[in-house]
C-alpha cells in the first residue's frame, strides 16, 4: 500500500513538472513575439472605375539599415490593356535596386499586372511616392480607346531609433562627441611627431654647418685662420688638460693657412717636409722660416714626445701663430702691390 502511494506521488509530481515546463516555455515564447512583432505591410488603395490599382510596401516603416520591397498591382476587365508605369523617377528618398515584372495572368475576366520595386532607402527629408500616371487602352471599343488617370502621392513614415518609453536621461544632442583613437593610432601619432622633431633637428643642423661653411668659404685666409684661433681659445682646451690636442689644432690652422695663401700642402707634409718646401720659396723669408721651424718642432714635442710646456711657452705659441698670419698676410698685400707696380 505505502509502494503504491509513492508511485503515484511520483508520477503526479512528473505530471506537475512536464506541465510547469510547457507553461514557462509558452510564456517565454509568447514574450517574444510579443517583444519582436512581424513587420506591417502598408497597403495604399489607388483604383478608379473598374481598374484597382494596389500598392504595397515591407515594411511598413522605413528603416534605413534595411531594403523595401514595394508592389505595385493593377487588375483590369480582360478588354482592357494596362500598361504598367515606370516608378523610379516618383520616389523619393530611395534608390532602386532591382525589378520583377510578372507575366500578366488572366483569370475569370480579369487580367492582373503585377510588378514588385526593391529599394534601399537613403538619408532624406521625406520619403514619397508622388503621384504617377496609369496609362490603359480600352479594347472594347471601336476604335481602341486611350486614357489615364492619376495615382494619389503616399508618404511613407520612417521607423524610430528607439521603441517605446524613452528614459529620461537619455537627451538628444546634435553637438560633436569626441571619440577617443585606438592607441595604436596615438602610437602613430607619437612615432610621426618624434620623427618630425628628429628630422627638423637635422635639418637645422644641416643649415647651421652649410651656412657657416658659405661665410668660410667667402673669407680671405687671414679671416679665416683668425676665426679658427677664436674658436679654439673658446673650447679652453688647456684649462681642461688637453694640451696635446690644443697643440694639434694649433699649427693646423697655421698649416691650412699657409694652403690656402700660398697653395702649399702644408697640412699633408711632416714638419722636415715642410721646412724643406718653403726653403727655396722667396715668399717666406730667412726669418719666416726660422720662426715656423721653432714654433713647428715645439709642437712636434707636445704632440710626438708627450712633452707638457708651461703656460708661458703655451702662450707665446699661441702668439706666435697670430702673429704669423697677421704678419704674412699684410707682407703678401705688399707683394701683389709691388707686382703689379713692376707690370
């Protein structure tokens, strides 16, 4: 008797289960058709006397995310021949995608045209079909009548953004919302605005070098060599111990002056070979040469035998090369004036 209880228990209780389920699954359906409706079909009646002609279009509202299809059907007493109209230059806010003519079917007296328009809707102020002429020709009389009539324009609203109840902090605003880049194209953005600084630097450093390279190029080898002098006192070479490269820069300035005044390769020879170029040369006196020789090996001995002279000796070398170019090139005017007294 207890078994027989239980088992029944059981199966009302599978009973009750199997109904429950079939309640929650039919509810939820229901909800969701409810929630997603089939789209209407717009239905426009246009007839006159014994033509009816139908205009249909899916859907109903214009959605400009998705294509309509608009169907347009004449029937007319088998006597009287329609001909259908062409719709494309009377819509407005659409562009036609495509056409489908039917092949007229004739049934019990009645002949039925049909043809169906697919369109995609553009962004516009209205959409409309304007008004469009239905053409037939009467067979039934003799002769064969011709005649029209109009259609009536039909407006076609367009579906909202947003169904129903819209909250109340949702605000409708035309302003320009700023969307921030990806960082991929702040990346890029970065890289580009480096490179740019990058390359305007060089460039700038490219001017700066070709521009002080043109005011060299247009000073006389006295100026010049005056304006190395200047520049290497500047770099105070001495006071940071750096005696044998301010040695080094020293004579060659002397050296490039003595190339560019008197075309002598002065800076590609030893000092021995030096010497020995300028000694049968009438341009450099007995006493010229005896003064280079001095100042030339001096420097040899900072320069080759790690030799470290006294701030006084580093002074007087210093004199001694301005000295030098200021004096020979005052002698070298004297020499073109006198050669061109004696031409």
């Amino acid at each position: 008797m207890f078994k027989k209880v239980i088992k029944l228990f059981i199966c009302r209780a599978g009973i009750f289960t199997g109904l429950l389920c079939v309640s929650v699954i039919f509810l939820a359906t229901g909800a969701k058709i409810k929630d997603n409706p089939q789209p209407k079909i717009l239905t426009e009646d246009m007839s006159k006397g014994s033509i009816q002609v139908v205009m249909t279009i899916d859907p109903a509202e214009i959605h400009l995310d998705k294509d309509a299809i608009l169907t347009l059907k004449i029937t007319s007493p088998s006597e009287i021949e329609v001909k259908m109209p062409d719709l494309e230059d009377r819509l407005i806010g659409f562009i036609q995608n495509g056409k489908l003519d039917k092949e007229p079917a004739t049934h019990a007296g009645k002949t039925v045209y049909e043809r169906q328009l697919l369109l995609s809707p553009v962004i516009s102020d209205e959409y409309r079909l304007s008004p469009f002429p239905v053409t037939y020709v009467d067979k039934s009389k003799t002769p064969a009548e011709t005649s029209w009539f109009p259609s009536k324009p039909v407006n076609f609203d367009i579906a909202p953004v947003i169904r129903g109840n819209v909250e109340k902090d949702i605000e409708v605003s035309m302003k320009p919302v700023w969307i921030y880049p990806p960082f991929k194209t702040v990346a890029s953005y970065v890289v580009i605005f480096i490179s740019a600084i990058i390359l305007l630097m060089i460039a700038w450093k490219l001017f700066k070098r070709v521009r002080r390279e043109i005011q060299l190029l247009r000073m006389s080898p006295k100026e010049r060599a005056l304006e190395e002098l200047a520049e290497l006192l500047a770099k105070d070479l001495v006071t940071k111990n750096l005696v044998k490269e301010f040695y080094v820069e020293l004579t060659m300035i002397v050296r490039r002056y003595i190339e560019r005044e008197h075309s002598i390769r002065a800076p590609e020879q030893t000092t021995e070979e030096f010497l020995d170029a300028v000694s049968n040369d009438q341009r450099f006196s007995r006493e010229i040469i005896t003064r280079l020789k001095t100042f030339l090996e001096a420097a040899d001995l900072v320069k080759f035998a790690a030799y470290h002279p006294e701030s006084d000796a580093i002074t007087r070398a210093t004199a001694t090369a301005k000295d030098y170019v200021e004096t020979d090139s005052a002698e070298g005017k004297v020499r073109q004036a006198a050669k061109g007294g004696n031409n």
